[in-house]
C-alpha cells in the first residue's frame, strides 16, 4: 500500500506532466502561428517590392486652360475660372504625391 507522501509524489508527478503536456501544447500553437504570421509577411514584402518595380503610371493632367473649355462647354453656365481650375489641379497634384 502507497504510503501518504508517495501518493502526495504521484499526483504532484501527474499534474506536473499535464502542465508540461499543456506547456507543449500552447508552444506548438504559437510556432504554428508564427510561421502563418512570417508567410503572410513574406507575401506582403513580395507585393511591395512588385510596386517598387512596377509603379503605378503618372496621370497626365490636361492644361488648365482646356480643362476650363471642356467644363463650360459642357456647362453652359459654369461660374469657374481659370484660377479656380489652376487651383483643382495643385490639389489633385498634391493628394497625387501623398
């Protein structure tokens, strides 16, 4: 018959051996998640260094002045001007550049 302090050993032994069971566990979880993590990192830099090779082609903005034509002759009544247009254009080129 198993003395006290033995059966106090075995479930100290038991309970150690499903923690470190557990513990192996969480460590195999998070490997695995660290290895999608680097596969999804790596796709990321491959898309990025794609753009890098591959920018995306300027647009060519039309002259002030025509762009103006074209808006009052498409609308009869158009109020714009010409510094109004020169002044779409510099934001269009600025949000462009951000």
């Amino acid at each position: 018959m198993p003395t006290e302090n033995q059966q106090d050993y075995d479930q100290l032994l038991e309970s150690s051996s499903t923690t470190i069971d557990n513990q192996r566990k969480v460590v195999a979880l998070l490997q695995s998640r660290q290895g999608e993590e680097r596969e999804e990192r790596e796709k990321v830099e491959a898309q990025v260094a794609e753009l890098k090779q591959n920018p995306a082609p300027a647009i060519k903005l039309p002259e002030p002045a025509d762009l103006l034509n074209r808006l009052k002759a498409d609308r009869k009544k158009s109020t714009a001007s010409l510094s109004d247009i020169e002044k779409i254009l510099e934001i269009i080129e600025e949000d462009g550049n951000e």
